[in-house]
C-alpha cells in the first residue's frame, strides 16, 4: 500500500495544494518552501514517536498569509491489501484497496482554544472519528529521520537493540562460545580495573574531595568517591561498546561529518531493513521520510547514498534534497518541486504527474549538465552560450543586482536551444527569462531571409504562454514580415513588424538582442573600453574579433574592464537581469505580504 495523495488545506504554508506521490518520491524547492512542514504533515497522522500533546495543534500551524481557523489534512491510500492493515481497519478500506486517514483542527476565533480529530474512511465524504486516537499506528506509521542528525546519540539510544538483534542470530554453537569467551573478558577486566586503580595519579585526583566529604557529614566517612573504570561486569562493558574505525591493525575514532552521516544512515536502514526480507505477512506497514540525506558528502556519495536508501528500503520512501545529484539519480516521475505561488506554496503539476515526467525524459541527457542552482532558482536567465553567461553574470554585480540573494540563476543553453530548459521550467514551476541574438537567417534551398530570432521568441510565446489579445493583433498585422526578404539586410517595412513584436515579447520576459552580444557592447556605453582592449585593432574589426574567440575574449575582456559595465544599468542589455530581480522581489513581497 502506499500514500498516493496528500491534501493540505489552511496548514502553516499551504493554503490549498494537493500533493501526488509515488513509491520513491523526491521533494525539492527552496529554503522556506515547506518541505520539512509535508513531512511534519504525514507525521501528525503516522508518526507514533509524536505524543497526542505533540498533534495538538498550535497557532503557527494555521495557515500564515491570511486569518484562518481551519486546519485538514488528508492522505489517501491506494493497494491496501496488507493483512495487518485491513484486520485493524477493514470497514474503512474500499473494494478497490482504497482508505483516507484525516486530521481535522479548529481554533475558536474568540477563546482561541484549539481543537482536533483524526478521521478515517472509504472516501472523503464518509470519513468518520476516530475513537480512540491513532489506533492504527500499531500496524500503520512513518518512520522519520530528520536533518539535525546526532549519529552518537543514535547509537547510544539503538546500540542495545541493535545487538539484542544479532544475539538472537546466533546458533547453539555460537552462544556456547560467546559464554565461555565473556568469562574470559571478565577475569582480564578484573586485571585492568587494579591496574587503573593503583596508579598514583587516579587516587590523588580524588583525595581532595573526599576530605571534603567527610567535613559535611560522618556518613561519609568510609565511603570515598573514586575513579572506577566500569568494567567488572562484561555485559555491562559490552553493552557500553563505541563505534570505532579499524584500519589495518589499528583502530581509530569515527570522525569527519560525513562519514558519520553515512553510518547514521546504513545503521537506521540496517535496523528497518529486516522487515522486508521476509515472506511472512508483515506485522506493519511503515513509510520512511528523510530529510536531507545529502548532509557533508561529495557529489559522488550524494548520488550512491540516494540510490542506496531507495533500494535498501523496499517500502514508501519520501526524500527531501537540495542535492542536484540526488535529484538526477531518481526516476523523473519520483521529482516533486514545491514552489511560491504568490504567496501559498503548491507543487508543481500537483506533486508526481506525467507532464514533469515527460518534460524531464525530453530534457534527457542534459539533466547532468544542469547547474545545481537551477532546481532551486526563483527565476533563471536563459541566454546563448558562455560569453554571454560569463558577461550576464559580471553585469549583475556591477548594476547590483544580487543574483545570490535573489536565487536567480543564469544558464547558458549553448548548442541545445531554449526549448528544452523552458519546458523543464514551465513543468516545474520556474519562472524564465530569455535573452536571444536577433538573427537573421538564410532559408534552405530558397534566395530569401527570415528574422529567425524573432520567430523563436514567437515559438516560446505560442507554447507557454496564454495567448494575449493585443498581442495576437500584432502578429496578425505583422507577422508576415518576418520572412520573405531577398537580402540580408531587411527592408525598413520588415524591420519596422520585426520591432513591433520584440518590443511586445519584453511583455512575455523574451528579450531579443539589437543584433547579438558583439554588436549590443560595441554599440553601447562601453565601447571606450573595448577599444582600450583592442588597442592594437581597427574598430571596423573588433566585432569580428570577439566572435572569433567568444569566450576567451570576454573572460579576458571582464578582467581588465569589469568596472566598466556599470555604466550599462540604463541599456538595453540590462533589461533581462533587470527583470528577473523585479520577478524574485514580486515572488518574496507576495510572500511576505
């Protein structure tokens, strides 16, 4: 059985958003989003570790951008077969294997008491209470990991269980040798704890409180507080064993985040594993939800240990990330984006879909080329190739716009096209902005020319944007005009429909050059300084010896004269990035308001 939809209306950050999930199900989004308040979501239903004063609900779990006084959340189930489960709840699971768990809360706008029930059946409209709270937890729970993860705290809490665990491994012959080999670690503790005992140092250390002692009370005459080293007992000293690292011969101390990170993790699948490597009808069901299993390890790590949990554990399992390479090692339809929708948070394609799912099949191989930020970003730059991520980058610094702080995130599409990246987006919830050369194409096999710059900003309007009537009206005048030319050089009545419709895609956040990025600077308040830079060149041939060497040129060309690019803040080439702060400020205000 497993979790194939969450509802959550009026809780913390979602107003109303409704969230499909799989068998593997990956959430991203960005800090603040609201993950971590899904998980706590599912929690308050399946997580027994929560007391009932844990499930109360509190004034920070109502909805934060309006005044609201109603909390629900609801999980539908799907394949409901396991015996354990049905036994339990058997009048509330449908024909078809299908059950709904609620969580309903209600805040008295006067008194402000708090209420809350737990719900249970066949559909949403026949859910009933729940007498007794949460009996279902005996056979139905999650089990959480969070991302505050004390790896030393764990094993003190699991180690007794964990080798309780392997002593009921054991075989006849097996248990015989160990009672025979604790005899013989008894007698050598014996030896150890004299030998501690009758250095000079460990008696004197505590001589000084001792005397005090017997200045407080007579009782304390004769009974002197020592230094003891614990280990007379060699079930207690194993019981009390600590994790080590054996290298060679040597043994050392487990260090180093995240390595200890790795073995928190083996060791908290190695406790849940067992349930699934039996052909018995299981006694529970469990869900597991992990937070942020990435934690302190290399991109390597990162990519085998999200593999590594998926497979280990043979249930549900909910992982959130900020880890590209987690994200690009799971199963496209598993990706679940949470995202700010001015101001509530929803997910994209309602959680699981097969539009995300078919957007990131056509993405295909370039999923590995994608910078990490992208999944994250709150609006990206999609420009043509290196120079101009390289320039787009410096000119934000210099006209201040914080790229950083406002999670935008500049691409370069080189030898790919938009296309691709855009549908990403759209499925994805992430807002765009593109910045394209203005070209003007020769078509195949005919003596004519089209403005093909202007037809691809018009291709990514037509896809995914809803049409516009004003500017329908243009094209329909315009359009035209686009192609057909006999020469390079448009007519003045090409080039007047060709202005018309870029001027009306800066509506759309399609920004076309004046020609390209060459001809933009050259033209611009800078050319002073690409002078400077080729000293040694005519002006006649500076534009053809930027393109020559694109990015090396304007890697060498930002080093010598990025200051210079502040005084572009008022051009045309700083519209887009422009823009995109005007996008992730709009999305943060919304938010905030």
């Amino acid at each position: 059985m497993l979790i194939t939809q969450v509802k959550l209306e009026g809780f913390r950050n979602f107003k109303n958003a409704t969230i499909n999930l799989t068998k593997k199900s990956l959430i991203i989004g960005s800090n603040e989003i609201g993950k971590s308040n899904l998980l706590h979501a599912l929690r308050i239903l399946l997580d027994r570790t929560l007391s009932l004063a844990d499930v109360e609900p509190q004034d920070s779990d109502f909805y934060v951008y309006e005044d609201t006084n109603e909390i629900r959340i609801q999980l539908k189930f799907e394949g409901v077969c396991e015996e354990c489960v049905v036994a339990k709840l058997r009048e509330h699971v449908s024909d078809e294997g299908v059950m709904y768990l609620a969580y309903h809360a209600t805040r008295d706008p006067n008194s402000k008491r708090k209420t809350y029930r737990f719900l249970v059946g066949r559909s949403p409209e026949t859910l009933t209470d729940i007498e007794s709270n949460r009996f279902y937890l005996r056979v139905l729970n999650l089990k959480f990991i969070g991302s505050k993860r004390d790896l030393f705290s764990y094993i003190r809490r699991e180690r007794r269980s964990l080798l309780q665990d392997a002593k009921g491994e054991r075989t006849e012959e097996q248990i015989g040798e160990d009672n025979k080999m604790l005899g013989q670690i008894e007698s050598k503790l014996d030896e150890v704890h004299e030998s501690v005992s009758s250095l000079s140092y460990i008696g004197k250390a505590t001589q000084s409180i001792n005397t005090e002692l017997e200045q407080l009370s007579i009782k304390n005459v004769g009974q002197d507080v020592i230094f003891d080293t614990g280990a007379s007992d060699p079930s207690q000293f194993v019981d009390n064993l600590r994790l080590a690292t054996r290298v060679g011969e040597k043994t050392l101390a487990v260090g180093g985040d995240g390595r200890n990170n790795q073995i928190h993790l083996a060791l908290w699948a190695a406790r849940n594993r067992p349930m699934f490597e039996t052909d018995e009808e299981p006694l529970e069901v469990s869900i597991f939800c992990i937070e942020e299993p990435e934690s302190h390890l290399h991109p390597h790590q990162k990519r085998k240990l999200a593999g590594y949990l998926s497979d280990t554990l043979q249930a549900q399992v909910i992982i959130t990330t900020h880890s590209p390479q987690i994200i690009c090692g799971f199963p496209p339809a598993s990706v679940i984006r949470l995202y700010d929708s001015k101001p509530e948070t929803l997910a994209a394609g309602n959680g699981s879909s097969p539009f995300i799912e078919q957007a990131f099949i056509e993405f295909g191989y370039r999923l590995n080329i994608i910078p990490a930020e992208a999944f994250f970003s709150s609006v990206a730059l999609l420009v043509e190739g290196p120079s101009e991520e390289l320039f787009f980058k410096a000119l934000a610094e210099k006209i201040g716009v914080d790229l950083d702080r406002l999670n935008i995130s500049v691409l370069m599409v080189d030898g790919v096209g938009f296309e691709p990246y855009i549908s990403l987006f759209h499925s994805l919830k992430i807002d765009f902005v593109v910045r394209t050369d203005n070209d003007i194409f020769k078509v195949p096999q005919k003596n004519e020319y089209r403005f093909a710059g202007v037809q691809r900003g018009v291709n990514i309007y037509r896809i995914y944007f809803e049409k516009d009537e004003d500017f329908e009206e243009i094209l329909s005048d315009h359009e035209k005009n686009l192609q057909g030319f006999s020469t390079r050089q448009p007519p003045q009545e090409n080039l007047e429909s060709a202005q018309r419709i870029i001027e009306k895609l800066e509506d759309f956040n399609i920004y076309l050059a004046g020609v390209d990025l060459e001809n933009d600077l050259k033209d611009s308040e800078i050319s002073d300084a690409l002078g400077q830079f080729f000293d040694q060149i005519g002006e006649d041939e500076i534009i053809a010896e930027m393109q020559k060497r694109k990015a090396t040129f304007m890697f060498d060309f930002l080093r010598h004269h990025s200051d210079s690019l502040a005084r572009l803040r008022d051009n045309a080439l700083a519209k887009p990035l422009l823009r995109c702060e005007q996008i992730a400020s709009f999305n943060y205000d919304a938010r905030a308001d």
